[in-house]
C-alpha cells in the first residue's frame, strides 16, 4: 500500500468515525466518563489525543474507559476507534522500523496486523495507567517477535512448483503458500485483496480477516479470539466476503 492510499485509508476511517452508530458510541461512553463530556464528536477526541505529550495522564481517562469498553463487548468498533487515535504512532514506527523490512507495504500492514492483536491484550484492570506507552511498546515488541520468526524463515530455502504457483491466481479457495517464496506471494494475496477493498465489495474488517486467515495462516478460531470476535459470527464473515470475492471474480472470466 502505497502512501497515498494509507491517507485515503486514515481519511475513510476517520470519515467513518462521524457516522451516527460512532456518535452513538461516543454518547454512550460519556454518560458514565465526565471527562468525556468536553467533546462532541471522536473527531474532537482525537485531536486531543494528538497533541501534546504521551505521558499526559489525561490520555488515560480517554483511552481506559475505551479499552474496558472493548472488554466488557468486544465490539470491533471500539478497534477502529483506537486504530483512529494511534494513527500517527503506527506511522512513526513504520519509519522508525523501515530496516526491519524493506518493503514498505508489508511493514504497514504487518504493523496494524500486530497493533490490532496488542489491542485485544490490553485489561485496564492490570494496567490501568501509561496505555499510550504501553500500546506502542507492546506493537514494537510484538512485532520484533513477529520479523525475528521471519528471519529465521527466510533462511531457508523455498522451492516452487507450477501447481503451486498456479493456485495463487485460482480464486480464494485452496491458496497454498507452503513451499512458495512467503513474502511474493503474501503480497500478490495482500493486493489482490486490497483491490477488493477499495472496490467497495468487502469492508476493512473483511479485509482484515482474509489477511490473518488466509496470507498469514491463522485458524478462524485462533483469528477471532485475538480479534474479540465471536466464532461463528467470523466464520460466516469469512464466507460472505469469500463468496462476493468468488462471484466477481467469476463473472470477470
């Protein structure tokens, strides 16, 4: 994903963030969070979120009741608020990381891969302070882990055979990338999919989902309970956008 594409990507989100269900959520926050009252809309929150330091203690009377919020009913939205709010973060390590991986498109999302997994670890009840530093710590450090797997990956040899390299152009269902160079052929998924995306055929949550399960390997119950997600319900998810994917893709030949 190009620059130009991660700002469209924070503009959709941000826009996202002005709709009623948002303001909603906001409402519903601020009715138990005093210090939530001073602001009208999440636009409002991340400004102040934004500025000045990341040790203000401030900071944690937004972000606590966010994150026990997210606890109580995992609702995704709570993630994509935090995603708002972390925005300039995740930008800041994707520079600050740029040795990690050369590659630009793979360290992004690789880093908003980890920093969505480092959300659904969060328990304010243990840590109920210092979440700012806390959540850009745990993204760099389980990235790190993340890259040093990868590493050692890489120093092994990879092999591909024609019916392997074929499946990687056949439609969602069957994609082996066992024996396959691993990063050429996540990128032609990630793209692929990606494409999908901002054709308006599948949402970001989709999206996000197709990348964990089906480039990055993880089973649908490991991928929901990192995510705060009901299994069923991202079983089905996983088979709503594979068949939109299917019908397009079909209806294209």
């Amino acid at each position: 994903m190009a620059v130009p594409s991660r700002d469209r990507d924070r503009e959709r989100l941000e826009q996202e963030l002005q709709t009623d269900e948002y303001r909603k959520l906001l409402r519903r926050l601020q009715k138990k969070e005093p210090f939530l009252r001073q602001f009208s809309t999440w636009a409002e929150v991340i400004t102040f979120m934004r500025n000045g330091t990341s040790t203000d203690p401030r900071k944690d009377e937004i972000l606590r009741p966010i994150f026990a919020a997210h606890g109580e009913d995992e609702d995704p939205r709570w993630r994509a608020v935090l995603l708002a709010i972390f925005w300039p973060g995740l930008e800041s390590i994707h520079f600050q990381k740029r040795g990690w991986d050369a590659d630009p498109d793979e360290r992004w999302q690789n880093i908003t891969w980890t920093f969505l997994q480092v959300l659904c670890r969060v328990d304010v009840k243990r840590r109920p302070d210092r979440l700012v530093q806390k959540v850009f710590n745990d993204t760099v450090h389980h990235l790190h882990d993340e890259y040093r797997r990868a590493w050692k990956r890489a120093n092994r040899e990879f092999t591909a055979e024609p019916e392997e390299i074929d499946a990687l152009a056949g439609g969602v269902e069957g994609i082996d990338f066992a024996g396959i160079e691993l990063r050429e052929a996540q990128e032609i998924e990630i793209e692929r999919l990606r494409e999908h995306l901002d054709g308006g055929r599948i949402t970001e949550a989709d999206f996000l989902l197709l990348i964990g399960t089906r480039v990055y390997g993880k089973s649908v119950a490991d991928y929901a309970r990192e995510a705060g997600l009901d299994y069923q319900v991202a079983k089905k998810r996983r088979q709503r956008a594979e068949a939109v994917i299917r019908r397009f893709e079909e209806g294209k030949r």
